[in-house]
C-alpha cells in the first residue's frame, strides 16, 4: 500500500505541534502551582520634625513683669504764701536742678526782712550802750563809787540785750529765707508735668491753692507767717478762703534718666538670686522689654532688694536702675523684666517641644543610624523660653524627634520630612 509523502509529513508536523502545547500546558501549570509567595510589605515610616543637639552658652535668666517708676518723683510745692506772678517752665519740657520754676509775690517778704533788719540794728545799738554803761560801772565799783548790786543788774541787763540780738539774728535768717522761697526751683532734673497752677492764684505753704487773687490777703497772711515758713509746714500758711482747691502744689517733676523699674519675685526666687550674687553684692544685669512687641527697651541692673518678704503674697520687691538714655521707658509703664542670673557655659541644648513627661520623668526620642527611635531619658537642668538644658542623657550631634511624638514608640520608623529651626538663647 502505498503512502502519500505529502500526507506523513503532515501527520508528522501535527504530532511535533502537538507535543509542544502539552509541554506549554505542563509549564504553565507547574507555574502557576509553584509561584514563589509574596513578601509582606514592612510598616510605613512616620514622618517627623526633628533636630540636632547642639552645644552653646546657656544664660540662666529669671522673667518678672515689672512697672517703670522715676528714679525721683518731687510734687513742687510752695513754702510761703502769696500770689504767684510768674510760671517759668513748659509743660513737659526738661527742667534743670536749681532752675527757678515759679515765683511767689515776694514783695510782703521784703518788707518782712527790711522790718526785720531794722530791728536788729536797734537792738544792737542798745546792746552796744549796755555795754558802754557796764564798762563805766565796772570801773566805778573798783573804785568803790557803786554797789555790787546796781553791777550785777547791769551785767544781766547787757546779758538780756544780747539774747535779744540773737533772736533778732534769727528772724532776720528766717525772712532771708522766705524771700528764696519767694523763688520755687526744681531739686533735681527732669522733666516737667502738667502745670498745676497759674500766675495769678493765691498758694499756701499748706499746698493749697486758690483762684481767688487777693493782695491784701496776701500780704496780711504774709505778715503773719514772716516769722516762719522755712518748712514749708502747713502751720505756716493762711486759713483756708474761699475758692480754695484743697492740697495741691505747682507741679511734678519726675528724673527719668535714669528711671527705675520695680518688679516682685517669689521667695524661692529671692534665695536663689541672694546666693548668686553674695546677698546682692555684685551686680546682676536687667533687662526691660516691651509688652506689646517684645522688643528690648533697655538694659540695666539690679540696684536694690527690699528689706523684708511680704507675708500676704510670698514675694520679695526688687529695684532696678535703667540709664534710659533714650526714654523708651516711661513712669508707670508696664514691661517684662529679665534678670541675668548667670551663664552656663558649652550647655547641652535642645528645643523645648523635644522633651517629652512620661511616668518616670523626661524623655526624649532620639533617631538612630538606622532611621529607628529609642526613648531616651534625660535629666533637664533649666528651662529658658523655647530653649531647654540637658544635664544629662543625651550627646551633642544625636538627633531628636521635635514634632510627630504622638504616634511614636521605641523601635518606631520614622521619615524626618523637616527639620525644626533651632532658636539660641
């Protein structure tokens, strides 16, 4: 029988095709049935803030709100009593110490002294007789021409006449003295305040005022306290008349350079700030600063601690002395106070948001190499503003999680996505 060759090499073609796609068949199962399982993804890391720890001079400060004063605060008052005819100061402007601010109608006072001069010269005169008539008796009692006793009322006579001189003397001083009070100046330099008073109204040494102008009332109280008046006390001044104002005086004058500032610290406080300055020996630097801005109004130091605590509140006023040479402060200001107390040199360093309070005190999350973070405990030396100080637990150049915490754990992954701008002290 014969074959067709055409046909067998089909036939062989067909069985060749035939193996083939079992063989595919074959892999494809053995494939699918041995794939390789697939690896678990790990946990994603958690992104965070964070920083290095630096080294820097760290100041140890104490914060306190305080309240600017003038160093010296003088309401001028008048000494004597009169119409006052002249103002010789503006409103607010510099005065100087010694300047002449207002002046009293000293004319009263003039007639004061020139009676009180005349009758001084009048009783000299008659001390200067006495004398002359105790020589003559003295020289008549040797010779046996007048009695012991007639000497002795002679020599008290001219002992009466100088006691008579001496209080003379007295009141010739005291209306010297009311004339210059006549002329009111300024103790000290500063700056002037609102004008109380203007010429024309009647003022008391009592510091009362009156707008009532009176001459002759003037004058008679002038009279009556031209004896007196150097004190300035309220006993020597007129009763009070109509159109009085009560107690004032000419105006204040407040000495701003320099200026105080007046701050309380707790008692603790206080302690503490004793012993660093051996009980305030050496001088502690202050700093003033603007509550609205924060900007550093001025600098200065600590000039005086009171002498007691006060047992109502537990505080302790302290004073501090301010150049103010460019009256940025102002009485009755209120500013933030911040007393250098002292510098910790090459300090360990890290932001206030990376330290964390657990049960067991302070911590902090520290990066390692491998992007892992161990909790670390530390020991937190001081705290200044956004800055902490470590005394101990971490290094300088380790890195430490600043913000992201919550969501952290020992061994926890993280991605540091920014890191946090570290502020100096």
């Amino acid at each position: 029988m014969n074959r067709d060759p055409a046909v067998g090499r089909r036939r062989t073609r067909n069985l060749i095709f035939g193996a083939l796609a079992a063989l595919a068949v074959v892999l494809a199962a053995f494939a699918i049935l041995h794939k390789p399982a697939e690896k678990k993804a790990g946990p994603r890391p958690i992104p965070v803030n964070a920083v290095k720890v630096e080294q820097q001079d760290f100041d140890l400060t104490l914060s306190a709100l305080g309240a600017a004063q003038a160093w010296t605060s003088d309401m001028i008052l008048a000494q004597v009593s009169g119409k006052l005819i002249k103002v010789n100061f503006t409103e607010g402007a510099e005065v100087k110490a010694g300047q002449v601010l207002a002046v009293v109608d000293p004319r009263p006072y003039q007639a004061a002294l020139t009676q009180a001069q005349g009758v001084l010269k009048r009783d000299e005169a008659m001390l200067a007789g006495a004398k002359r008539d105790l020589e003559r008796y003295q020289h008549l009692s040797g010779e046996g021409g007048v009695s012991r006793q007639i000497l002795e009322d002679e020599e008290a006579a001219v002992g009466q006449d100088e006691g008579t001189v001496e209080v003379d003397k007295g009141a010739v001083a005291a209306a010297k003295l009311n004339v210059e009070f006549c002329f009111i100046v300024s103790p000290v330099s500063g700056r002037a305040g609102v004008r109380l008073v203007d010429p024309g109204n009647l003022v008391s040494a009592s510091g009362s005022v009156s707008s009532v102008a009176s001459t002759a009332s003037s004058t008679s109280s002038a009279s009556a306290s031209s004896a007196g008046a150097s004190n300035g006390s309220a006993s020597n001044g007129p009763s009070s008349s109509s159109g009085s104002s009560g107690s004032s005086g000419i105006v204040v004058i407040n000495q701003i350079e320099p200026i105080a500032v007046t701050f309380t610290v707790p008692e603790g406080d206080f302690q503490r700030l004793s012993n660093l300055s051996d009980s305030f020996r050496k001088s502690m630097v202050a700093k003033a600063y603007s509550q609205e801005s924060g900007a550093l109004l001025d600098e200065g130091a600590l000039s005086i601690a009171d002498n007691r605590v006060d047992p109502t509140t537990g505080t302790v006023e302290l004073k501090a002395r301010f150049p103010n040479t460019g009256e940025k402060l102002w009485p009755g200001q209120f500013v933030n106070v911040q007393l250098m107390l002292q510098v910790l040199p090459r300090a360990t360093t890290v932001p206030v948001a990376a330290v964390n309070q657990g049960p067991n005190g302070a911590f902090l999350f520290v990066v390692g190499a491998n992007k892992t973070v161990s909790m670390r405990p530390v020991v937190v030396a001081w705290t200044q503003g956004d800055i902490v100080a470590i005394k101990s637990g971490v290094r300088a150049g380790e890195t430490v999680v600043t913000d992201g915490q919550m969501i952290l754990k020992a061994g926890s992954t993280v991605r540091i996505i920014q890191p946090a701008k570290r502020q100096t002290t």
